[in-house]
C-alpha cells in the first residue's frame, strides 16, 4: 500500500488496517519464532506499514 492510498484512507479504515496489520506481524513473529520463515523481510515490512499506519492516524487526528 502506498502513502498516497494510505493518505485517502478514513480514521476507521486506518484503525482497522493497524489492527490487521499487528495481528499479522504477530502470526509472523511467532512463526518465525518456531522455525525461521522463508523472507523474515517480511517482519520488517510490517512494522514499517503500521508505523505509516499510525502515523497517517495521527495526522488526521491533528487536523
């Protein structure tokens, strides 16, 4: 998801793409945890997306 689609997103759609995306980066560490997962990039990419997640929040709450 790019930050120009993040940026249309409404304050409940970003609330439930944070949710999804820490429940997602949960599974992951936790199966990474058990065995190393094929692309443990993909640990990374995930928390960069709630951090674009929680920051797009904050900008619309600022406002």
């Amino acid at each position: 998801m790019k930050n120009s689609e993040i940026a249309q997103l409404s304050k409940e759609e970003l609330i439930q793409k944070i949710t999804a995306e820490k429940e997602a980066l949960q599974k992951l560490q936790f199966a990474h945890a058990i065995s190393p997962i094929e692309n443990p990039m993909k640990i990374r990419s995930s928390r960069r997306m709630i951090a674009r997640l929680e920051t797009a929040l904050r900008q619309l709450e600022a406002k």
